[in-house]
C-alpha cells in the first residue's frame, strides 16, 4: 500500500479501511499516532504495581487499549493468514495455552520470573494473534508480567524495533533462534535492557 511500507520481518499493512484516523497517510504518520495510544496503555500498567492474571482475556485487553484510538479490529484475534504466526484457527488455542502455561508456572514455581517473561514474549510474537502490534504488544504483556512480579524492566528501544536498524535485525534473530527452541540470544536480548 503505497505510504506504508512495512520493514522486512514485520506483518505489512494491507488493508487501511479499519483505520479509525483519517488523516493518516503513511507509515511514519500511522507510527506515531500509535505509539501515542501504546503509551496511554503502557502508563495504565506500568505506573502501580499490580499482579494481572494472564489470562486469554487479558491478553486480548491490553491489545484492545493499545491500539483502540487506531484501529478497529484492536483486541481482536485475526481471521485472516499473515505472513508470520500460526494460522487464525490455531489462535485460541494458542493462546489458551499459553494462558495454562503460565498458571502452571506460576503455581509451581517453574523457570525464573524473567525466564518466564522471556517466554510469554516470544510465544505471543510466534502466535501472532492479532492482524499488527504482535511484537509491541508481546513485549508491553511481558512487562506488565514482570512489573507485577516486582522485576526490573527491560528498556525497549521501541523506535529502533519498529523500523529497519541492527537493533531490530539482532532482535528477529533472536526471535527467530526462539522459534528453533534456542532461547539463549532472546533471552541475553531482553537482559541487556534491563538497567
């Protein structure tokens, strides 16, 4: 769609008739007026400590109040193929899954609080639930897990994860390690971040 180039590795935009801002234009336009909404949410979760169930849910959401003012289609599981992510039959269950995952883990002390935010990161991203924020949305759910948990943060440098730097290539990497079952480069990803 000319005016939104999607960067390579990320869902492109296809269809801008949900769009619920007229004005907006082009990719650089769209980004800022979505990283606007992605902060009002963020200050929501990230200014008091409170422990949130992860449930299917929630996760659906923090997705809604993210991304509610751009687009219509916010907090809901796509219905349609991507290039990235299983395919929109599998979601649910995808992420009903990952719901139990992290009851259990929770319930049994399994893996490390940061272990397990590493993991429902790259879980959601792989799932790719949503029709676009996948990644912005994964990262914003894990912090409000660890925050929760009384954990320090991981300092996203979420311009440069948005558009094509090295910062971005080094995190597909190692997303993409992830999905092989290497969790090493994700997780030394997310810890350098952390101040």
């Amino acid at each position: 769609m000319p005016g939104f180039e999607a960067v390579p590795d990320a869902t492109p935009i296809g269809d801008v008739s949900h769009l619920i801002p007229k004005h907006i234009e082009t990719q650089t336009q769209l980004n800022e007026y979505e990283a606007y909404n992605i902060a009002q949410a963020t200050r929501k979760y990230l200014l008091k400590r409170r422990k949130y169930l992860m449930t299917v849910e929630f996760i659906k959401k923090v997705h809604k109040e993210m991304f509610e003012q751009t687009w219509t289609w916010a907090g809901t599981f796509r219905t349609v193929s991507l290039n990235l992510g299983v395919e929109p039959i599998q979601i649910p269950i995808e992420i009903y899954n990952l719901a139990k995952d992290i009851e259990f883990w929770e319930k049994n002390n399994t893996l490390s609080v940061f272990d397990r935010s590493v993991y429902i990161h790259h879980r959601l991203v792989k799932t790719h639930p949503f029709f676009n924020g996948n990644g912005r949305h994964a990262r914003l759910i894990s912090d409000i897990f660890l925050f929760g948990r009384g954990e320090k943060l991981p300092n996203w440098p979420d311009k440069e994860l948005i558009e094509k730097t090295k910062i971005r290539e080094t995190y597909i990497k190692s997303m993409q390690e992830a999905d092989r079952g290497n969790y090493g480069p994700l997780e030394a990803f997310c810890r350098e971040l952390i101040n």
